[in-house]
C-alpha cells in the first residue's frame, strides 16, 4: 500500500494505539482537578469526621459528632428546612418553567422571543444583585409596599427573612436553567407526533400527558436533578434572604465553623449535605444513562 | 358513502404568498385521488387543511355534507399518514394502534380484537410487542397505516408515505397500500412528488402548480393528453420546443412539423416515445449521446441551434454520437398562453 493510499484510507476517528495518549492527556486535566478539588476534599472531611481524636487524645472511629446532627432538634430544622426549600423549589420550578418552555417550543413570532429573553435574562444577574433587588421590592418599606400605600393598601407581610425568601430567590435564579434544559427536551418531540396524535382524537392535554410527557421525563429529571443539587447547597441567597432560625444548611455550615468555631461539626454538616447532593445526583446520572440507552 | 368536497380553498400565508389558490376538488366515495406537484406546488398545504393542521384563509371543506372546515384535526374523521411515520416511540406496536381507540373509550377487547385485525391487514400479524424502533422502514410505515386504519376514517390522508423508503419498498408498498385501499373502499387524498407513485395508484391525478389546479383527470389522460405546457413536463420525460408557426408550420432551427393553428409563438410537446429518428444523409440532428438501458435506448439529440430533443430507440446499437439523423414526430401536442391549441 502506498503513503497516499494509507492516508486515504485513515478513519475520521483515529483510534491507533499511537494516539491514545494524546487522548488520555486531554481527559487526565479535569479528571485530575475532579480528584484535587472535588474528590480528595471530600474523602479528606469524611475521614476527619469519623477518624479522630477523643478525649484522652487517641485517633479511633468515632461518629459523635453525625450522632449529635441527628440528635439536635436545630441541626434537623435546618435540615428540615433546607429539604422543604428544595422540595418547593423543585415543585414551583416545574410549575413555572414547563409552561414557559411549551410555550417556547410551539410558539413562533416575537412575543415568543420576547419570553425566551426575560426567562433566561436572570442568568446574567449576580445572586447578591438579585437579593439586593428581591430587599428593595418585597422588603419591608420596599416597592411593592409604597406602592400599597400610595394606594391605601395595607402593608403587606414581607417574604423577606421567611423560608419563603429563599424560595422566591431560588426559584428566579433556576428557572432559565431549568428553561433551557425543558427546552432541549421539548426539542425532540418532533411536530408530526404530535399532530399524529391530534389526527387520532387526543385532546391538547391528553397530546401533553401521553406523547409529550413521557418524551421529556428524562430532561425533567435532569432539569430537577440540576436545580436540586444547587438549591440544596445554596449560600448566598438563603443567607441574604432566608430567616436566622432555621436556616438553610449553606448558612449553617458557614456559622458553625466562623461564628461557632467548630470545624468538626461544620465537616459533619458538608458531608450530610454530600450525602443528600449524591443521592440526587444518582438521580442523574440514572436518566443520563437512560437516555443513553434509548 | 364518503364523499369529500373542497370549494374555492384560499391559503394565504403571513407573509401574503398564496400557498393554495381557489381550490376545488370532489372526490368520489372509495376514489384514490393523487396530489402531484413539485415542492412547494401546495399539495401538502391543501392536505393538511383537510386534515385541519392548518386553516384556510377561506373556502370550505366537507366531508359526507358535513362542514369540517374549522373543526379541529381530533374532531375529523379523517386519518393521515406522515412523510416520517411519526410513531410514538416510547410505545410498541399495539399502543401506537391502541392509542385511539383507547380515547374513544373503547373496551379492551374489542380494542384488541380490531388492533389484532389491522395488523393482520397489513401483514404485521404478531409485532404488537415490537417497540417501533425496532422496525425497519416499510414496517414503520405500515405501522402508521394501521393507525390511521384502525380508527376507520372516512377519508384516509397519505403525506408522502414513501418518500424516506428506497425504490423497490416504495413499489411494494405502494401495491400493497392500492390493494387495502381497495379492499376497504376507503376514499383516499394521496400527495406524492413521484410521478410513478401517481401513475400507478391513483383513480384521478391532480396537477398542481403555485398552489393552483393545472390538471385534474384518469392517470392515462394526464400523461398522454396534458392541458397545459407545465403538466406536458412534470409528467413523464417530454421534449418541449419553443419556436414559430407560420402559414401552418411549426419551425425551430431545421425542425419543421406542419401544426394547423394560427400564426404566432408556440410551444411543441412530443414524448420521446412519439419521436422516431432515423440516419440521413440531409441531417436536421445531430446524435449527442446514446443511452441503453436494456429494454430501449435513450438518443440525445442536439438541432442545428443547439436545442436538445430525447427519442425513445429500440435499437439504440443502430446510431452513435456524431452521426446526422432526420426526426419525425408521430403525436404532438402544441401550447400556445398556457393553453393546449393542437393535438394529434
């Protein structure tokens, strides 16, 4: 075979033995940081919270400190409240974003991307800013209640420094995420399902609940798994927003191990957090792997 | 008795374009009616309306004296199979089938009986398990068929149902399709841009240009007695001259076919079949190409002005590129302002 001929023939996707380094060293960079900043860190607390010294100063295996998180009433609060923010979340963010992306994908002209822009536009928008803004309209002597007042309207009872606080801020701050991941979803349900669907007598919610539904059930999850595993480990909106009693694990971590000075416990709190964030992430991966298989 | 009526259909798109223009349209109980054209002729458009995925802009449709005009496609009794099949493909077979029977609340085995039965028809007796990715092609598009045949519509729609098949499927099918249309007697609107599809299976063809009707007759009639010069070329190969009548005589280059209509431009239309060649010493062609398939040749044929002519041979190995021939058109047709003026 000559030189020109072995070059014609060579696959678009070259697997020689010769070049499996180069793609080796390309995957070794973010698997090395995933092991660095990820990986290690976490190893590093579990094996901190559970092999360490006690009182006589010996290293042995020791859970005190996950059995005082789950033996005090505040640590279960704010674990209560922290799975309550992120259930209601997870609830009003597919409450809200399922219609704004059937919207989207069936609708043309430029009222629909007019939507499509204020959806995603609070992805562009810092967190502290968003908090800063939810203070000055829903705040106490906010916008919404001058506005009240001009009007003779009672004051109204602020969300601010409620668990609903957190609620309304993680909510605005998912949704184009979780927009974006309907969406893509939503694109591949191909129209002439859908008008095949009509053609047979389906009803615009019974094309939703038998044909639209069960193709986008994977991106759902993986919309809600997204969402979930950021609300769930959250910082600066419930600590900008949210109340000081509960509060959310995110404030929490960061109390105990500043203001309380107690790293153990902080570690102790980060990997229950861990622990929570994986089972969801289980989530994900299960629908990425279905999706894989379908 | 199903009887479908199209009166005077417009659709006007947004941006002014006329999709479908004054369309009308009767088609008989039990009749297959082909909608020919080229892209974007309208014949998806004008099908889809009368499956309600789209509104005309005005006109009415009627199906067995009943206005269905703005009803909405689930509330038609019609069925239409798409270009892509458009099964469910998170269900099998049977729900794919299943699925609307199921909505008219239709008791599971009566259900199963008529699910069972269609597949049956359409020789896919046993694949109600089979998920429908596990199909080939010509399974995934009888597949569609059944579904639509399973509600039992009055008038069936076909959108192109062949198009994503390869030729020899797309001929047994299409046999296959004529046969149950015919067992069932079911009244049948067909868009199809393959001539071949139409000639084969349709009662009547209708040629559509620019959303407007250019011809609407017997699939024979169409191909041997076109109306109008775009039909004379959509339909089967055909060579159209432009050129001069004078004093009884169509002339173009050395061309000249004696043709008994008034003087002025006309266009000449002569299948290569009807074109006889034959060598001569006093050439008014030129052979450019040979082509044989087989069963006949193709002579490429080039007029002293370059004008290219195709003549159907039998015996394609008696000329070769190069040589001078004389032609000799056996039945024309000439078209004069879009209109057939002579015809032999």
């Amino acid at each position: 075979m000559s030189e020109a001929t072995k070059q014609a023939v060579r696959p678009l996707v070259d697997t020689a033995e010769s070049r499996r380094p180069i793609g080796l060293l390309f995957v070794a960079i973010p698997v090395f940081l995933v092991i660095w900043l990820v990986i290690w860190p976490a190893i590093n607390a579990i094996s901190r919270t559970v092999w360490r010294k006690d009182k006589s100063g010996e290293m042995g295996f020791d859970l005190s400190s996950y059995a005082f998180f789950f033996s005090d009433s505040y640590s279960l609060d704010n674990l209560s409240i922290t799975l309550w923010t992120t259930l209601v979340c997870a609830i009003l963010l597919l409450m809200i974003c399922l219609p704004i992306a059937l919207y989207l994908r069936f609708s043309r002209g430029r009222l629909a991307a007019y939507v499509q822009a204020l959806a995603i536009f609070p992805m562009f928008v810092p967190s502290i800013i968003l908090a800063f803004a939810f203070i000055r309209v829903l705040g106490p002597n906010g916008m919404v209640d001058i506005l009240f007042n001009a009007v003779d309207l009672p004051k109204i009872r602020t969300p601010y420094l409620t668990p609903w606080g957190p609620v309304i801020g993680l909510v605005w701050d998912n949704i184009p995420l979780t927009v974006l991941i309907l969406l893509a979803g939503l694109g591949s349900v191909a129209n002439q399902s859908i008008e095949a669907a009509r053609d047979v007598g389906a009803n615009a919610v019974q094309v939703f609940w038998h044909i639209i539904l069960p193709r986008i059930s994977n991106s759902i999850l993986v919309a809600l798994s997204f969402s979930v595993l950021g609300i769930f480990s959250s910082f600066t909106l419930p600590y900008l927003l949210g109340p000081a009693s509960p509060e959310m694990l995110g404030p929490f971590m960061q109390r105990t191990l500043r203001e309380v000075q107690d790293p153990v416990g902080a570690m102790t709190q980060a990997v229950i957090a861990f622990g929570f964030c994986i089972v969801f992430g289980l989530f994900y991966v299960r629908s990425v792997a279905r999706s894989r298989e379908k | 008795m199903s009887v479908l009526h199209i009166a005077e259909v417009t659709k006007t798109f947004s941006a002014g374009a006329k999709a479908v223009d004054s369309f009308s349209l009767d088609v008989a109980d039990g009749e297959l009616v082909c909608l020919l054209g080229p892209s974007g002729s309208g014949k998806s458009t004008l099908l889809r309306m009368v499956g309600g995925f789209e509104q005309p802009t005005s006109g009415s449709i009627t199906i067995d004296g009943e206005d269905v005009t703005h009803l909405p496609p689930e509330r038609r009794p019609t069925g239409m199979v798409f270009q892509s099949h458009a099964l469910w493909t998170h269900m099998n077979v049977f729900k794919n089938l299943a699925f609307g029977l199921k909505l008219r609340r239709m008791p599971a085995a009566e259900i199963r009986d008529k699910v069972e039965a269609v597949l049956d028809l359409v020789g896919l007796a046993g694949y109600g398990d089979r998920m429908t990715t596990q199909l080939s092609g010509g399974q995934q598009q009888r597949v569609a068929l059944a579904r639509s045949l399973v509600l039992e519509p009055k008038i069936l729609l076909l959108d192109e149902p062949f198009a994503s098949l390869d030729q020899h499927l797309r001929e047994r099918l299409r046999e296959e399709v004529r046969d149950i249309q015919q067992r069932l007697g079911i009244t049948t609107l067909f868009v199809t841009h393959g001539q071949d599809e139409a000639l084969s299976m349709a009662d009547r063809i209708v040629v559509m240009a620019n959303g407007k009707t250019e011809q609407i007759d017997r699939p024979d009639v169409v191909y041997r007695d076109p109306k109008t010069p775009f039909v004379a070329g959509f339909i089967g190969s055909m060579n159209l001259i432009d050129g001069e009548v004078r004093n009884g005589y169509f002339m173009r280059s050395d061309l000249t076919v004696q043709l008994q209509v008034p003087d002025g431009p006309a266009t000449l239309a002569i299948r290569p079949e009807s074109l006889d060649v034959t060598a001569s010493d006093t050439p008014k062609a030129s052979v450019h190409r040979v082509t044989d398939y087989g069963s006949h040749g193709l002579v490429d044929l080039d007029l002293a002005d370059g004008t290219r002519l195709k003549s159907m041979v039998a015996h394609p190995d008696l000329f070769r590129a190069g040589q001078g021939v004389d032609v000799f058109p056996r039945a024309i047709a000439a078209y004069r302002d879009n209109q057939q003026i002579y015809r032999s």
